[in-house]
C-alpha cells in the first residue's frame, strides 16, 4: 500500500512546490481563507495573484474543498 503512486489532484503537490516556491499547506491555507468562494473563482486567484498554471490552481482548489475542515475544539 506504501508504495503506491499519489493519485488525483495531490500528485501535483510535488511540482507545485519546486514551481512556485511555497509549501502546499501554504496554498491550502490561502484557498480556504477565501472560503465560502466558488471552485473557480478561488482557481482565477491564484492564477491572477500568484501567477499559477491553471492544472495548478485546479489541483490546489479540488484538494482544498474535497478535505474536510478540521474541527477546532
């Protein structure tokens, strides 16, 4: 099970990183942030204000709001 591939929009995390210089947490944090907006609304940020590729973005955005939000006590 370890040693299979990352599938889905989290097999981009690794390019997305070296790209752009960020840590995904980063990007996540940012996405969610701007919650309640709409999946392409959150893509068009970061494709305006932080110069991503739109697979990028995309994959950053689908992440963000397929993960449930942790539950602050």
């Amino acid at each position: 099970m370890a040693d299979e591939p990352v599938k889905g929009p989290a097999s981009y995390f690794p390019s997305i990183e070296k790209k752009y210089g960020r840590p995904i947490a980063d990007w996540l944090d940012l996405v969610k942030q701007r919650l309640p907006a709409k999946h392409m609304e959150l893509v068009a940020l970061l494709k305006t204000e932080h110069g991503m590729g739109h697979g990028h973005a995309n994959a950053i955005v689908a992440y963000a709001l397929a993960v449930p939000p942790v539950q602050k006590e």
